[in-house]
C-alpha cells in the first residue's frame, strides 16, 4: 500500500527537461525527478535560510551599527528637507 497519494503535475515547457532526464537513465521515473527537486529546493531555502541568520546575527552584534533613533529621524527630515528644496529650486 502507497503511504502517498499521487498528484497530477502540469511541468509545462519543463516536460521535456524531465523527460530528457528519464530517457538518459538519471532518474527511473518522473516522480524521482520531481523528488529529486524537491529535495534541490529545500537544500537551496535551508541554505538561504542559514545565511539569512548569519546577516541578521551579525548586524544585531555590531554595536556600530546602532543609531538612536532621534539622530536616525535628524538625519531622514535633513535628507528630506533637501530633496524638497532641491526639487523647487529645479522648478
């Protein structure tokens, strides 16, 4: 008895690829080949996941990164006060 059910899967243009793959003895059936990416896209998000993580840990512990927020918004209403100022003066 199957512990999964099948699935209908519409490849589309990649119908050919998958079969390419079949045909050249790779893969037994279409359904390794679909197993077979499936596997692909969880390494590729874990991978991504992981780098995701390091990034974020590595900005929240470089202390030279933090602003106060009052410089930050400072900075933001100088920035755009300028813009502003720039855009009349060009009209």
């Amino acid at each position: 008895m199957r512990s999964c059910k099948p699935v209908t899967v519409t490849l589309g243009e990649m119908q050919e690829r998958v079969d390419a793959r079949v045909s050249s003895g790779a893969y037994a059936s279409v359904s390794e080949v679909v197993r077979a990416g499936l596997r692909a896209l969880e390494r590729e998000e874990a991978a991504i996941e992981t780098v995701l993580h390091r990034k974020v840990q590595e900005a929240l512990d470089d202390a030279a990164l933090t602003l106060p927020a009052d410089q930050v918004f400072t900075e933001l209403r100088a920035h755009h006060a300028a813009r502003v100022k720039a855009g009349k003066d060009g009209a």
